[in-house]
C-alpha cells in the first residue's frame, strides 16, 4: 500500500487524475481539496482532505461520492448514522471497482467499528451502565432506571452535516 503524501510525486499527479475521472463520470458534484472528508448535500460537493495518502484519499472520495449517489442528507438516530455508514461503503466498493481501487471489507469494518465503538460510549446509561436504544437525535432514556442524558449532535467527525428538525 503507498504510503506518501499525495503532495509529494507523482501520488499527487495520481490523485489529480483520479479526481478528474470521478468529476467527469459524476459531473452533478464539485469535488473540493480541502482539508477534511465530508459530503455537503446542500452544495453538492464532495469536500476531501488532500493531505493523506492517494490509497485513503480514493476511499475517502468514494465514500464520500456514496453518500451523495445514495442521497444521504441527514439522520436521525445514532444507529440509523451506523446503517448509512455501511450502505455507502459498500456502494463505495462496488465503484471503485471502476477505477482500479478495491476497498477491503477489512478496511470497511475498520471504519464501521470506530462509529459502533462510538455509538457503544453514547449509549451506556450515566447511572446504571444499561445499553439503550435513542429516544430521538439528542435524547437517552434508559428503560432500566428511567434515567435521560442528552448527546451532542454529532461525531467527532462526522461524514456530512446533520440536518434535523428543519
Ligand atoms: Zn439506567
Ligand atoms: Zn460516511
């Protein structure tokens, strides 16, 4: 697996050219360089961070382009966030496919296992340890000691901007 910086070489030429063939097959989005991986629904630009290395730019940017394909704008819960994570990377690696770049399904359960991970924190209750499901995008109930606690409304890093109540 190439392990240079895409700013370096011909890697940066590599992902030039890539980017290119993805904006002409998918000429509805902008593919934007930048500094962080996320699809904006409302601008319609598949926004990627070109400082990491062509391998996990071209996943990235697949992923990215899959959200959009599958009109991923926004969700409710944490565990439906988990469901549109897995759906776009698995039409991420159907793409790729396209042009020459194969996600393992390692790498995908990789990714997957960090938002279970994080979902797995959020969902512990504060009082008893309980593992419950979400009341509704901000609240916790728990059904063991009727404890509520509040979660901020997004990840870390979240794939694209959360959109509830509009
Ligand atoms: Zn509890
Ligand atoms: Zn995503």
């Amino acid at each position: 697996m190439p392990r240079k910086k895409i700013t370096q070489g011909s890697s940066a030429k590599d992902a030039k050219a890539f980017i290119k063939h993805l904006n002409s097959d998918y000429p509805d989005y902008g593919f934007i360089a930048g500094k962080q991986d996320h699809w904006s629904p409302r601008n319609k630009t598949i926004n990627f961070n070109q400082g990491q290395t062509l391998t996990n730019l071209q996943y990235a940017v697949l992923h990215e382009l899959a959200h959009a394909l599958l009109r991923h704008d926004n969700y409710q819960t944490d565990f439906e966030l988990l469901k549109l994570e897995s759906e776009a990377w698995q039409l991420a690696a159907q793409i790729g496919k396209n042009y020459n770049v194969s996600i393992s399904q390692d790498h995908i359960q990789n990714c997957l296992d960090t938002y279970r991970d994080w979902l797995h924190r959020r969902s512990a209750c504060p009082s008893c340890g309980m593992h419950v499901l979400q009341q509704s995008p901000k609240i916790y109930k728990c059904f063991n000691c009727q404890a509520q606690w509040h979660v901020s409304s997004g990840r870390f890093v979240r794939p694209y901007r959360k959109t509830i109540n509009k």
